[in-house]
C-alpha cells in the first residue's frame, strides 16, 4: 500500500483521521482514491486536478452493514482487496418521494507489495477497523435513542440534534409530536457477529415474488453482513402432479439424478446453506433438456444429500413452521428470520409460546421482512425506526438493513382466549367487522399485491354491513382489578401453555366491576392494534410502540354514511384519521377487551388470520416478545 501523501486539493475530513491509505478501486483501476476512515465516516476523494467537492464520497459507517477482506483465485496476482458495503438513505433524482435506502458498494485493491499475505493482512485490518467503528457509531445511537434521563420530548431532541448533528434527522423523526420515542421501550442487546438465524420463505405470499426477492436483495445483504442463514421455503398444499425431471447441483460434483417431483405444487423445498455463498440458483431441474428452475419452482421429493450433493432438501408441508418452532433445537440459532406476510410470524410466535420452555423461547428474536400484501409488522418497525415511510422493495431493502445491524427490542404479545377454549397469541392486531371482511374477502385479488385492500374497501363499501355485538374493556389507566376482598380473579389461562392472564376472567363469567362497558351495540367494525401499521400504507395507530403495554382500541359505531368511512381510511394513511373528528369513531387505550359478537354470521381475525366466530377476549402482555428493530 502506498502511504505517500495526497494532492493539495484533498482536504482531510474534520474528525480525527483514524486511517488513511490510496489504493486503486476494483472498478476503475487507472485512478487513485484516497480512503480516510474516521470514527464516524469513510472518506473517498479521488486523487485528481478537479475541485474537491466533484470526487468526494462521504458514507456514514452508521448505514455500513459489513466489510470484508479477500483475495482472488488468480494466484499470479499478489493483491487483495477489501470491500464495504454500505445502504444510505437517498432520494431517488427523478423522483419525488421520500428518501430510501440505496446500496452502495465501495471495493479497493491492495497492491503495494509482493507478498500477498501482506497485502491480506492489511486489507483485513482495514475491514476490521471498519466493522469496529461501525459498530460503535451504532451503541451510540442507542445510548442517545433509549437512554435519555428524564424527558423524552421534543425539546430533548433539539438538544440532542444540536449536541450530535449527525443524527439530526433520525433524531428528529424518533419523537412523534412532541410525545416520546417510537419504540417506547430500551434496547436489550443486539445479535452476536456473526449469527446464526433460521429463516423462513413463503414464496406463495403477497404476488408470489418472495423467493425473487430473496435472491434478489436478501441473500446478498446477509452474505455482506456475515449472517450465516438457513432457509426454510414453504408452502401450501395443492394438488400433487408428480413427473420425472432431472436434478443436478452447479458446486458439487454430484451427477444429476432423476426424481418425481409436483410441477405445479410451488416451492417446498427445506434448504440448508452449507456456505453462505451457496444458493438456491445452483441446483438445476431440468425436463426434456428445458430447464426448470428459471421459470417454476419445483417440489423435490428425495434427498439431495444422499447424492452427495452439497444442498440439503426435503419436503415440507403446509402450516409446518408452527410445528417446527416448537421442537427445533432454538440454542443453535440466534434469531428466526421470516420473510413473507404477517400470518407465517403468527405462527412462529404461536409455536414459540406452546414449547415447554416458553419463557425462554418467547426471548428468541425474531425478524421481519416483508414479503406478503399487508406487511404490517414490517411497516411499524420501520416507521418506528424514524425515517420516512415507504413501500414495495425499498421497504424490504429498509428491513434488510435493521436485521443486519441485529438491534433487538422486547414487543408486547396479546393472549387471546375463544370459546372454544382455544388460546392464541397475536403481535398485531385483533379484528372484527369491516376490516376482518376486506381482509378476508379481498384474498380474491392478491395477485394485486397491498391494492388488494384498497379493491377490498370499495367493494365493502357498496354494501355496508352493520354488526350486532357488546364489547368492554379494561382502560389502560386503571390498575390490575380485585374483589371485594382484594383478590384478583381466576385466570382465564389455567391449565394453558403460556403466561398466565392475570387480567381475564373465564369467558362464562361478566368481565369485572372495573371494565366499561360500550353502551352501543351496532358496531361497522372494531379493530384491536398493538402496532402502528395495518398495512404498509394504513398508519392505523400513530402512537403505538412495540412495547408501550397497551391495545389501542378503534370503533366505528352504526350510523357512519360510507364517505366518512372512506374519508376515515383516507385519513389513516398519514396516521390522520383520529383528527377527522369523525362522531362515530372511538379511540381508547386499554389493557384487556371483551368482544361478543351477536347472532348471524361474521368474521373475527387475528393478525390477518381467520378464527372461530364467537366471543373472544384479550390481554396484553408487555414485553414478552422480541424483535430485531435495527
């Protein structure tokens, strides 16, 4: 590496230079770039005539998801070469919507001097110092973020803004008008480096684009920030079509083998990544010379490692991943991953809490990345993350980013208990009425992807029903109920895996004294949010954080003509809809909720999925999961 000193026209970055070095780029090796490596920012300024400003690239080791160090195959090359990858916030030139996280790669080779070990150990020195700097500048965002003494308010962000311009912006969009940080809770830790984490596909979610999009942003991102992944692709069942086509693998030396396979079941594959480097794309199904892969997923029915092939597959079956987290051996993992809609976490979540060992399976981390229609989980943890809301790709790119920095939040978890006995857990949302119909009876359009809602609500619209029921709730503000006699009620949770329900009585008994009652009966709908997003673009409940230990409860009651109701989902788009004034919307925090739904038919969801009509009732538990926040 050549330490002479650079041009007159580079001028040093501000902060004190940790690093520095010139070194050509992989992608143009006729220049020369001068690298500072700050406690902050990697400094790029090319070495040329031309006004500093031109060539000078400034990246902030806060948006760094990793670096590496590595040679290449040719052994006649004696260089190395160490790579930084980067996703900054950018607003696109031609476009005006908010800014979005871009990928920026920035690669150097080393080559002053003969011996290529050299030249490894310090282009690893250079990836090392980077990770390192990087990694504090992320404990200082959180020692800033979750450790304010005292107030959490606007004028605590003003200072802080002032005392750290570098984070003036995120800063600034973590208070949420003048009411406290979004995430409301304190960091616990974040994930070990490198990790180990289970995920989870479901490529049939949303416009059926989930493995695409893996192949496409995911895998990469996670190969950058050293995260050793397992993948589980799952699937629902169809009817079975089984033929002959042949199988080889494109980084072994297994010979292609035939087996039945079901053309049209969709991906079921359980593939385990021995190298991170090993993909999916590198097994080839082929029939009659055509190959396969590139245009259908297929269902292999055989072991490929009894090939000797290096990918290991087997079949999976529909509803799988509930079963799976309970009995997979949770030491050998450091977090479960899950890309698809909000209905697969639900399941993990579920299968998680039903293990023996609960408690300690309930602090498993868990992340989300958004691969369904709603995406909402995914959607609250980027809103919570301060940064402006968007959608589609760049909202997976934007949670790419959080799960390779493996920040990791505690999240409030809601028991819920039917009448059938039955109890569930639930991390978003309990609904009834009119969104439980759209979200159901829309199913019909999701090749649309998230407009499929929007089709939904218009087609709800013109025929608007009226629901008969009674609800009651436990406001957030009042303590934990006793009798007379100062004793707390039987738990509506004995003899149930899980934690106990010290707030609801068995579903046979009145709710308790201290529970309003709705005087109303006639209800449009009732929703029950735990999270800020309903969907990637209904901001349902401005307020809620992952653990503030509350259920934000909305009503419409009858009497609501169908453009308020529009007008009042319109709204919610922007988090709007509680400044409507709307007569017939009701917004209440509280801490447990009673729903009995009247006689006739209807639809009751939990976080999106369909469950037993009936009465049903909720409470929230503070904390009890886990989330990877970034």
């Amino acid at each position: 590496m050549d330490q002479r000193s650079a041009e007159p026209d580079f001028q040093p970055s501000s902060t004190p230079v940790t690093l520095y070095g010139e070194f050509t780029q992989t992608s143009n090796r006729r220049g020369r770039w001068a690298v500072n490596l700050t406690e902050k920012d990697l400094v790029v300024q090319r070495l040329a005539s031309a006004p500093v400003g031109r060539n000078k690239v400034v990246l902030s080791l806060r948006d760094c998801v990793g670096c590496r160090a590595y040679r290449e195959d040719d052994k006649a090359d004696t260089s190395a070469y160490f790579a930084a990858y980067f996703y900054p916030p950018r607003k696109r030139r031609w476009m005006t919507s908010a800014p979005s996280r871009q990928r920026v790669e920035q690669c150097f080779r080393l080559a002053a001097l003969q011996d290529p070990h050299a030249n490894l150990e310090e282009a690893e020195k250079w990836a090392r110092a980077v990770r390192e700097r990087s990694a504090r500048q992320q404990r200082l965002r959180d020692e800033i973020c979750f450790a304010l003494p005292g107030s959490h308010d606007a004028s605590a962000a003003q200072m802080l803004k002032e005392e750290n311009p570098e984070f003036g912006n995120e800063l600034t969009g973590m208070f949420c008008k003048g009411k406290g940080w979004h995430t409301g809770s304190v960091l616990l830790n974040s994930l070990p480096h490198p990790c180990r984490i289970l995920l989870f596909v479901n490529p049939q979610s949303g416009k059926g684009q989930a493995l695409t999009l893996y192949n496409g942003h995911i895998q990469r991102m996670l190969n950058e920030a050293g995260v050793i992944h397992k993948l589980i692709i799952t699937v629902q069942e169809k009817m079975m079509t089984k033929q002959e086509v042949s199988v080889s693998c494109a980084q072994c030396s297994a010979q292609p083998f035939g087996v039945s396979v079901d053309l049209q079941r969709g991906v079921s594959l359980f593939l385990q990544h021995r190298q991170t480097s090993r993909n999916f794309n590198n097994v080839k199904v082929s029939q009659g010379g055509a190959d396969l892969a590139a245009t259908s997923h297929i269902s292999l029915y055989g072991a490929m490692a009894e090939k000797h092939c290096c990918c290991n597959l087997s079949e999976e079956r529909q509803n799988h991943a509930r079963e799976l987290v309970k009995d997979v051996d949770l030491s050998q993992w450091d977090a479960l991953v899950i890309m698809s809609g909000d209905g697969l976490l639900h399941e993990v979540i579920n299968g998680l809490l039903e293990r023996p060992d609960w408690e300690e399976a309930a602090r498993t981390p868990l992340g989300i990345l958004p691969g369904g229609s709603a995406n909402a989980l995914a959607a609250s943890v980027h809103y919570y993350s301060g940064v402006s809301q968007v959608r589609g790709e760049e909202l997976l790119v934007s949670c790419g980013f959080l799960l390779c920095r493996g920040l990791v939040s505690p999240m409030d978890v809601v028991s819920l208990h039917l009448s059938s006995g039955q109890r569930l857990f639930s991390f978003l949302s309990l609904a009834w009425g009119f969104v439980a119909d759209v979200d159901v009876e829309s199913e019909k359009y999701r090749h649309a992807g998230a407009a499929r809602f929007t089709v939904g609500t218009l087609v709800r619209l013109a025929s608007l029903r009226i629901y008969k029921g009674k609800l009651a709730y436990l406001p957030a503000s009042r303590g934990r109920h006793t009798d007379k006699k100062g004793r707390s009620p039987r738990s509506a949770a004995k003899a149930l895996p899980g934690p106990p329900d010290a707030l609801l009585p068995p579903l046979d008994q009145p709710p308790p004294s201290d529970w309003v009652l709705v005087p109303e009966e006639d209800f449009v709908l009732m929703l029950a949010m735990y999270q800020s997003h309903l969907a990637e673009d209904l901001l349902a409940a401005p307020d809620a954080r992952l653990t503030d230990g509350v259920i934000h409860l909305f009503y419409v009651t009858a009497g609501i003509s169908r453009s308020a109701l529009l007008r009042l989902f319109l709204a919610m788009e922007k988090g709007a809809h509680l400044e409507t004034n709307c007569q017939h919307l009701v917004h209440a925090k509280v801490r447990a909720l009673r729903l009995e739904p009247g006689a006739g038919k209807g639809i009751i969801t939990v976080d999106g999925e369909v469950v037993e009509y009936g009465p049903i009732q909720a409470e929230v538990h503070a904390g009890l999961g886990r989330v990877i926040s970034g």
